[in-house]
C-alpha cells in the first residue's frame, strides 16, 4: 500500500525582543487627563493553551505616561511586574503592539506582564502557576518605580491557571513502573480521547512528568506520568534502564475507560524525547506518533557514565552514541519509516543543556524522508526549558521574552497534532 502523503508544518520561532527593538519609543511626558476621560484595562481572552490574553489601557491622555504594574500572591509568595508606557494619539496603550520605554519587559507582549514576574529566581514550585489565582492590573500615573505606591488611574483583576478541580492526579501502581495518572475532571468513561505517556528527562523521578501530565489533563487529554529511572525500586543513574516497563505501561494507557487506545501518544521531554521516538517507531501498533521536545532521534549513551549504554530491552543493552555533532552510528539511529501519527518536535537555539536544535535538524532529515506529518518550531534565543508553562515567570539565565514565544509555539502544535480533547 503507497504511503499517503504526510506535510511537515514547521516554523521558526522568532524572539519576540527582536521584534521590539524595531520599534520606535514613543513620547515620555507625562500629562494630566483632561476632564471627561475614564482610563480603562481591556482583557480579551484569545484562545489557545494556557489561556492567553489580549491587553489594552484605553481612555488615557494622548502622550501620557503611565506605569502597569502585575501582582498576585502565588504559593504564598508575592510576586510583582511593571513597565512604563506612552499612549498613542488615540489615549490607548496596546500591550501587543507598544513596547515599554523602561520595567521588568522590554518588548511587545500582552502576557509579558505574567512571565516577567520576579527577577529571575522562581522561589515559589511550578505548579502553583497552574492553580487558580488573581492577578491584579493597576494602571498608575507616571512612571512608578518598584515599591513605590504610586496614584491608581484604573485596575482590574484576571483570573489565572486552572480551576481547582479541573484534573484528578493518583497513583497508578499496576501500571507497570512508578507512575502517577492524570485525568480532565469531566472524563467519561464512554469517551475516546487522545491520551499521552508522559516521560521526563536526565533527572530521573517523575517530577517533571508529573507537572506535564497535571498540565495535559487540564488542556483535556489524560496523560500517565512514568518515571524511568531514579524512583524506588529503579537504577539510579540513567545508565542500562529497562524499556520492558514502558511498554507495559503503555498497554496500561491503553486499556484506561475514556482512552481511545488507537490515539495514545508518548510524550518524552529532552532524553525521554528518544525513549518517545523509539516507542513511536518500534511498536506503532501501541503509540500514535510522538512528542519530543528538545529530544533527539538516536539513542545516546548514558549519564553520566557514557561507558555504558542508556537503555535496554529483554536485559539487552541498546545499540547507542555519544555523537551530539557529526554522524551517530547506524544502531543508534531510531528509524522512523514505521511510525504511524504525527511527531511534534521543539528547540532552543539558546539551550545550554545540549544542542538541541542541531539534533532536531538530524531527526527533521529523517522524519522527512520518511514521509511523517511533523509539526517543528525552532526557539530563535530559547533556552532548553521550552515544554514548560508559556507563562511562568521566568528562571535562571533564560531569555523569558524567547522561552515564552517558543513554548507557546510548542503548546500549540501539541493541541493541533493531538486533535480535539474530547
């Protein structure tokens, strides 16, 4: 039977800083409201993963300068943001088009507010961002600096992260392997969603996995959280772990009431993203494509001893390399002729961790050649932590501004890859 065609969709994402300083600044006084006008905060919800939002100040003197400034209490932890605009001729400020002429973003973002909170050091755990919580929006006159109070023109308040309720996260002990199950609150037994095995990377334990999958559950979609390697009863190190559990949890996902078992996806981020390609490719009678964010597609040894292979199957080490640069032995190389689904890739030009784009472009090559349907962003400036939250703070040397743009890139091919929750 001929393959049928399969288009790659890919894009480039560019820093949204770049963007911004194409901009010219605008006028910097600041001048009283005349009588008559009542300055207002406009939040228009867009759509999409994470609920972005739109974000205008209307009913402003033309040419003022305001400050906008962001706080919420998160986890406990009071977390603040603030820019300082000009308003156009019309009194209005847009925040996705006006960038700020001084504050915690320097570029043009409706949701730069939210990420930009903090200074870089996040105190407060990451699924605390996906809770419930109020962020208030003050506009002040002037430009206002931080922990200065300042004169309120106007507020409002935004809802953000998931209601409480809105996904069920337990223990699932006859999975297989150590593995916790997320599920949408409104899963119906009689469904048939699309559902994911979520895996993290060289960190072992299911942390990571854990936050993906409380994430995949509340866009819709159940997501089994599995720990490969550094929980009870596994190796420590990520060094000749066995595959053998994965596939069994995967026939655990499979059998789950509301899962359709023909749209299980394995969803592996860094060097999960291989242990992903490799189920997608060896056994396409159980997973439907893959996701493998700032993955790679050969089996690399493991870490830290790079001696020894990382994984292995029937108690048999798997052929593997240690080449991020030039050409990977043929045995590591996971052949991707057999995969049946969409793959979704990611990187960040700015990944610290490994080369995460120049082994995506290897893997591109391939999946190309093979005729698969492959939804690829490329992260112009983004670090190696794109499949997190669009819209947390930002954290450690990152470029917040390119993680943002390149997460939200990647949230969306997943939506658009997966197919409707329900």
């Amino acid at each position: 039977m001929p393959a049928r065609p399969r288009p790659r969709r890919g894009r480039r994402v560019a820093s949204v800083a770049l963007a911004a300083a194409l901009a010219t600044a605008a006028l910097s006084a600041c001048t009283p409201l005349p009588t008559g006008l009542t300055p207002s905060i406009e939040v228009t919800e867009l759509g999409g993963p994470f609920q972005p939002l739109g974000i205008r100040v209307l009913g402003l003197t033309p040419g003022a300068t305001v400050t906008l400034r962001a706080s919420s209490d998160i986890g406990y932890v009071p977390h603040e943001s603030r820019a300082v605009f000009t308003a156009d001729a019309a009194g209005v400020i847009d925040l996705a088009r006006d960038v700020p002429t001084d504050g915690a973003w320097t570029v043009a973002d409706p949701m730069a507010p939210f990420y930009s909170f903090g200074d870089g050091t996040v105190t407060t755990a990451f699924q605390e961002y996906d809770r419930e919580h109020t962020v208030q929006l003050e506009v002040l006159d002037g430009t206002v600096d931080d922990g200065a109070d300042g004169i309120e023109l106007t507020s409002t308040s935004v809802l953000r992260g998931f209601p409480e309720g809105a996904f069920d996260i337990v223990t699932a002990p006859d999975a297989g392997v150590s593995a916790f199950y997320a599920t949408p609150a409104d899963l119906d037994p009689g469904d048939a969603r699309p559902a994911l095995l979520v895996m993290g990377g060289s960190e072992g334990g299911s942390e990571s996995a854990r936050l993906l999958s409380m994430q995949l559950a509340a866009l819709g979609y159940p997501a089994l959280a599995v720990s490969l390697f550094g929980s009870p009863g596994q190796p420590d190190e990520l060094a000749e772990v066995p595959l053998d559990p994965v596939l069994e949890a995967v026939g655990w996902l499979r059998a789950q009431p509301g899962v359709d078992p023909d749209r299980v996806t394995p969803f592996g981020v860094s060097r999960g993203g291989e242990v992903a390609l490799w189920l997608a490719a060896t056994h396409p009678e159980l997973a439907r494509g893959a996701i493998l964010p700032v993955g790679a597609g050969e089996l690399f040894c493991g870490y830290p001893d790079v001696t020894r292979s990382a994984w292995t199957l029937d108690g048999e080490p798997l052929p593997c390399t240690t080449d991020v640069s030039g050409d990977p032995p043929a045995a590591s190389v996971i052949g991707v002729d057999t995969v049946d689904g969409p793959v979704v890739l990611a990187c960040g030009t700015a990944d610290a961790v490994w080369p995460s784009c120049p082994l995506q472009h290897r893997t591109l090559e391939r999946l190309e050649g093979g005729g698969v349907e492959v939804f690829a962003s490329e992260g112009e400036g983004a670090s190696h932590f794109v499949p997190l939250n669009p819209y947390l703070p930002h954290f450690a040397d990152t470029d917040a501004a390119a993680d943002s743009a390149a997460r939200a890139a990647f949230w969306a091919d997943v939506v658009e890859a997966l197919g409707p929750a329900a």
